[in-house]
C-alpha cells in the first residue's frame, strides 16, 4: 500500500500516524497491496474552494473523496493478489474543521481527523450514507474499524513525544 500524505494545513496533524491508519483500513478493506491513496490536509479556505468547485457547495466542509480507479473492498475468501491494483483516489481533509466538530462529538480533534479520514476511504471504496440502510452499514463499518484501530495502533515517535508533553 501506498498511502502519501500532504500536510497543506498549517496544524500539527501526525502525518506518519495518518498514514499508518490509511494503510491499515486499505489492508482490513482487503485491497491489493500496491493499492495508492493520497490524502491532503488543507487549510479551510482550500477545502471551501474545492467543495464549490466539486460540490457545487458553499463554505468549508471536514473530508471530500475523490475516487479515481474505483476499486472495490476484496472479499474476506478471496486472494488480495487476485484483485485489480490501481489508485483509489485522493482525499481533502481539512483538520481546522474536524478540531472545530470534535467538541460536539465527544473526542479530540486527532481523533476527528481519524473518523474522517476513514470515512473518507469508506466514500473512495464506494461507501455512501443517503439511506437509513447505507447510513447504516457505512457507520457500523466506520466504528469497527476505528475501534480496530485503536486496539492495534503503532504509536510514531513523534506522537509518543506530544504525548509525553500532556
């Protein structure tokens, strides 16, 4: 897996953390291993600019997904070798946004960002949340793996130091 990521933002986000977290989703998501993914972290006049111009939208917005090779989740059965390789696509993840939304849903603004860029990999491999049942599905996923995450998480060096200034 090949997971980039762009720090654009001007925060202090974990990018190797990051990183690490879209690679795992990408292997429980059962994605061939030369699957590509890059993720963007921008300021919010940025993410207010792309979701008017991909959005027809108005103001900024936490995660836009762009799908490129639109892959698939690979079965749990099945060979990962077996699946089509390609670029997933990339996201825009705005971490001034998620540290404002975090507050009003109980976590920290890391965590935020977390929730958003696996939800965001969830819209890339086809996820959508318009209907109770796809709402639904997509959301359950969403937590398992998040809670997978947490269980299982490699600390970075440079997250065992901001931990030990707290």
């Amino acid at each position: 897996m090949t997971v980039e990521v762009l720090d654009e933002s001007g925060t202090d986000v974990d990018v190797e953390q990051l990183s690490l977290l879209a690679r795992f989703v990408l292997q429980r998501m059962r994605l061939h291993p030369r699957t590509e993914l890059c993720v963007r972290l921008v300021d919010t006049d940025t993410i207010a600019a792309l979701n008017a111009q991909w959005m027809d939208k108005t103001g900024s917005t936490d995660v836009l997904a762009f799908p490129i090779d639109e892959l698939t989740p690979g079965h749990a059965d099945g060979d990962v070798e077996d699946l089509p390789e390609g670029y997933l696509g990339d996201l825009a993840l705005c971490p001034a946004v998620a540290a404002e939304q975090a507050p009003e849903h109980g976590h920290s603004p890391a965590d935020e960002v977390d929730l958003l860029a696996v939800h965001g990999i969830l819209h890339l491999l086809g996820y959508e949340h318009g209907d109770p049942d796809e709402h639904r599905e997509m959301f359950d996923l969403q937590a398992r793996l998040l809670a997978e995450w947490r269980q299982l998480r490699p600390r970075t060096e440079a997250h065992q130091q901001k931990q030990a200034w707290r």
